[in-house]
C-alpha cells in the first residue's frame, strides 16, 4: 500500500470538474484517506513548488496555483503513485494518452488539471505539507 498526494488544480476547480476527477481515482481502486479545499497564497505555492525555484516556470507556475481554489488530497492504494501519474497522463496535455485527466480537462502545461507526487519520496514531504497528524494518521 502506498499513499501519494493529489491536487485538482484551479483550471479544473473552475471547470466544475471536481467529482469527476476524484470519481476516476476511487473507479481505478485509489481512496481518498485526507481531502481539502483550499486557495493557495503565492507564498504557499512558492514554498509548495520550492524544488522548482530555478526552473524558468516557477513564477508563472505559482502565479497560477495561487489564482485560484484548488482540492487537495490523498490517495492510498496499491502502488498509488504511478497509478495516480498514470490516471493524469503527461505534465503537457498535448503529449498526454487519450483518456487520462490531463488530455480530457487540462488546457496547457501550467493550467494541467492536477498535480501528483512523482516519487514515494516526495509523496511523503507533500503529505506533510498539507496535513498534520490529526488530519491523518
Ligand atoms: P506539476 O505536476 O504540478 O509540477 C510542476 C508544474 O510546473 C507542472 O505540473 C506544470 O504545470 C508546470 N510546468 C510549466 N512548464 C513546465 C515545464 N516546461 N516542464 C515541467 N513542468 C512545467
């Protein structure tokens, strides 16, 4: 069992397309274990994004997931990181597989629908940036 973290995204909060996106992770045997609905600060989703800092991409990046709410939340399942990567599709919508959440909501590379840990690593610190211990065990 392993657990990831998710975040749906502004574009896909404006979209309406909460239920969704959170209907194909329980439909691909992914629970939802913590969920929240909030509206990063630009200081928060700096912090969020901070291994991205030097990329040329954090400005807009952070600009975006702070233009709006976003839900996140945690999954737990059987080798939830790469399924949860694989139910969102490629970071670029236009390079993403038919069917996946980015090719069927995202708009581009910043406004991409959702976010996923990329490793089991890096699920647990972006767990711990979202949740404290009475949130989840
Ligand atoms: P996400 O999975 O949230 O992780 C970092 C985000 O940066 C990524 O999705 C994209 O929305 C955004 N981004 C913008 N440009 C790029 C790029 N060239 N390469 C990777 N991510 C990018």
């Amino acid at each position: 069992m392993q657990r990831t973290l998710s975040i749906i995204k502004p574009d896909a909060v404006k979209k309406n397309v909460i239920g969704e996106i959170l209907s194909r992770f329980e439909k691909n045997g992914l629970k939802i274990v913590a969920m929240k609905y909030l509206h990063l600060s630009k200081d928060d989703a700096a912090r969020f994004y901070i291994v991205h800092k030097d990329r040329p991409f954090y400005g807009e990046l952070t600009d975006f997931m702070s233009s709006g709410p976003v839900v996140v939340s945690v999954l737990e399942g059987e080798d939830a990181v790469a399924k949860n990567r694989k139910l969102m599709g490629a970071t670029n919508p236009k390079e993403a597989e038919k069917g996946t959440i980015r090719a069927d909501f995202a708009d581009s590379i910043d406004a991409n629908a959702v976010h996923g840990s990329d490793s089991l690593e890096n699920a647990k610190i972006e767990i711990d940036f979202f949740f404290n211990k009475l949130e989840i065990k």
